[in-house]
C-alpha cells in the first residue's frame, strides 16, 4: 500500500501541482481546495485505470473513493483485493 500511496501522491503532484507538494496531506480534498476539478478527477481515473490495471465504474465514482490521495488508496486496496 506504500508504494501504492507513492505512485498516487506524485501522479497528483506532477500533473495538479507542478511538482510542489507543500500542504499535500492524504486527506486533502481535491475538489474543496480547488487542486483538481472535475475534469481533472476524470484524468485520474484514467491514469488509475492504466497504471493499476483497475476499471473504475460509473457507481464509483464519488468523493468518497476519489477525492483525496487517501481516498484513492483505501479505493484501490478494495479493487485490487477483489480482483
């Protein structure tokens, strides 16, 4: 799960926050600090699809699952064990 958190955490740092991370914490709400917009969720996901070879369904997609990095780790450790 640590690499895991790793590989989400510099995904949203590259791509969100142009390689600054200062204040990133893991529970952070993307769409309430206006780091990420909904379009940008929409990036996410599909980056998360990709990388952790996961499918994220239309159901899934709510705050709780997707909103933080936190969120988006406990979401893939649930994925990926049901897989």
């Amino acid at each position: 799960m640590s690499e895991m958190r790793e590989q989400v955490r510099a995904y949203i740092v590259d791509n969100f926050l142009f390689g600054d991370d200062n204040g990133l914490e893991d529970s952070t709400s993307f769409l309430e600090s206006g780091m990420i917009d909904s379009t940008g969720i929409l990036e996410v996901i599909s980056y998360l699809e990709e990388q952790f070879a996961i499918k994220v369904h239309d159901d899934e997609l709510i705050p709780e699952n997707l909103d933080s990095v936190g969120n988006i780790v406990g979401f893939l450790g649930t994925k990926m064990a049901a897989a």
